[in-house]
C-alpha cells in the first residue's frame, strides 16, 4: 500500500468531517481517538502541549474511512486496528515526516506491526511499556460486601484534593504529567466528572473519573485510592457509583482501560460486570 493513501492534516474539523463516522461506528474500540477529540475542540489544540497535533485519515477508493490516527505530543501516536501492510505504509509515511515519535499506542497486534516497520525504516527500537484491556460494562453488580459511607460528585471546595489526588495517580501509574493538573482538575468538575467516596465522618477515601460522553460511550477513568487506604472497597464502591450514574443517564457503553501487569483491578472491576473486548499495548521507541 502505497503511503500516499493516507491523508494528513493539522485541522481538527477538517479530519472530523472525514472521520467522525468512522470513529461512531465503533465508539468502545475508538474512545481514546473520540475523548480525545472531544477534549480539543473544548479546550483548544494545545492543551496537551505546544507542537501541533497530527491527524490522519485511510480511506478506501470511494472515500470510505477504514483506520484513523492521533499524535498529541508529546503523547505516543495513536492509530486505530490495521493490517500489517497498513502499518507499514504508516510508518513510511510518518518516518517521511521528520516528526518525532516517542512511541505507539494501538490494539496489541497493530502496535506490535507498527513498531517492527518503524525499526525498519528509521533503525529506532521498540520496548513495550504497557499491556492493557479494554473493558465495557455489562451488567452492574454492586461491591459486596459495600464499604461504609456515600459517594458524592465533587464539586469546586474539593478542588486541591482532586488535583493532588490526580498528581498521585500519574506518579503511581508512571505517566507523564503533560497536562497541568489544576486544568485537568476544573474541566472534570464541571462536568461532574469526579466521583469521591468519603467514609461516614464525611472524609474523602477515593476518587473514580469519567470522561464526558461523546457518540454514545464515556470511560472511566482515573480511578484512585491513596495507598494507605486500599484494600478496603473504596475503589470498587466510587467505581460502581459512576458506571450506575452513566448507564442511567442514558449512555450506551460505559468503559475502562486497565493495566493487565495489575490483576487485582482487573479482578476487580470484572467481579462488578466489566468485560474484556480487546488488548492494546504502548510502545516507547528509543534508539540504540
């Protein structure tokens, strides 16, 4: 496949009016691209960092879209499932560019076929640096046996907490922290994007995220609990409060990524009816 098939862009709506219905037409496997996009016509192009993001489209010969691609920098390139010919052609075209690639996030297969062309054409290496599941909620069991006290979205007094929780959350996840937290930390409560489970006396124990919905999907996400207070079913009961609010309010699929390197979320989040769909892998690339 020749990589003049892939068409490039720096225009947001330019590419979303190629491949919005594309991304719709499979709202759980493209969330990430969907949330993503979502994010920067609310809040601007740069909100993740200074260089300009990159979009691009793959289309067959009548202008039907069949994959999708992201990069956000300083962020991994992000690209929907292709065939091993297709990745290569990507990579081609990308290697082309001159523009730097710190890695690649995708489902399993495609992350592995893109990283493998990549070394080929710029001799830049590839390590996994995380495994995940994409999961989508099924049917909602509540956390038995419930831990004492109530959830409650939180609202601007909780505002320090929430980004001093969410600065510990990308610590304890090995994420990059690109995005100021306090912005980050604003644009969840107003929404009410933020769940806290607080004990009896009223004191907050855990937080659970959740992305605004956009074609028919939200994802949960971050969820987290101090590390001195795990282990107590603060996490499951923040969890199952906000996938209970998204199903209700009328969303079609509420879903998570987990970190497969850590069985006790994801034995957690199955015991309260979330399904696996699909694996994906990130990918950093350094050279020799």
């Amino acid at each position: 496949m020749h990589p003049d098939a892939w068409q490039l862009t720096h225009d947001l709506d330019a590419f979303l009016a190629r491949a919005d219905g594309f991304l719709r037409s499979r709202p759980a496997l493209h969330t990430v691209q969907l949330t993503v996009s979502d994010v920067l016509r609310r809040r601007g192009l740069h909100v993740f960092g200074e260089q300009a993001p990159l979009f691009g489209t793959l289309a067959d010969a009548d202008g039907t879209v069949r994959a999708t691609l992201f990069h956000t920098p300083p962020h991994p390139l992000n690209v929907t499932s292709l065939a091993p010919q297709e990745a290569e052609s990507l990579a081609v075209l990308v290697a082309g560019l001159g523009r730097p690639v710190p890695g690649v996030s995708a489902e399993r297969d495609t992350a592995g076929a893109f990283t493998a062309a990549w070394h080929r054409h710029t001799g830049t290496t590839g390590s996994i640096s995380k495994r995940q599941r994409l999961y989508r909620l099924a049917e909602l069991t509540a956390p038995a046996p419930q831990p004492e006290g109530r959830a409650r979205v939180a609202g601007p007094a909780d505002r320090e907490l929430v980004i001093r929780w969410y600065r510990e959350f990308k610590d304890a996840a090995g994420l990059s922290a690109v995005q100021d937290a306090g912005e980050w930390t604003d644009a969840r409560i107003a929404h009410g994007g933020v769940t806290l489970w607080e004990t009896p006396d009223g004191t907050p124990v855990s937080m659970a995220g959740v992305t605004p919905e956009t074609a028919g999907q939200v994802r949960v996400a971050p969820v987290y609990t101090p590390a001195h207070l795990r282990g107590r079913g603060y996490a499951g009961a923040a969890t199952a409060e906000v996938s209970r609010v998204a199903l209700e309010s009328g969303t079609e699929e509420v879903l998570l990524f987990t970190d497969l390197a850590n069985p006790t979320s994801n034995g957690l989040y199955q015991r309260i009816g979330y399904r696996g769909i699909a694996d994906f892998a990130v990918y950093e690339f350094s050279r020799p």
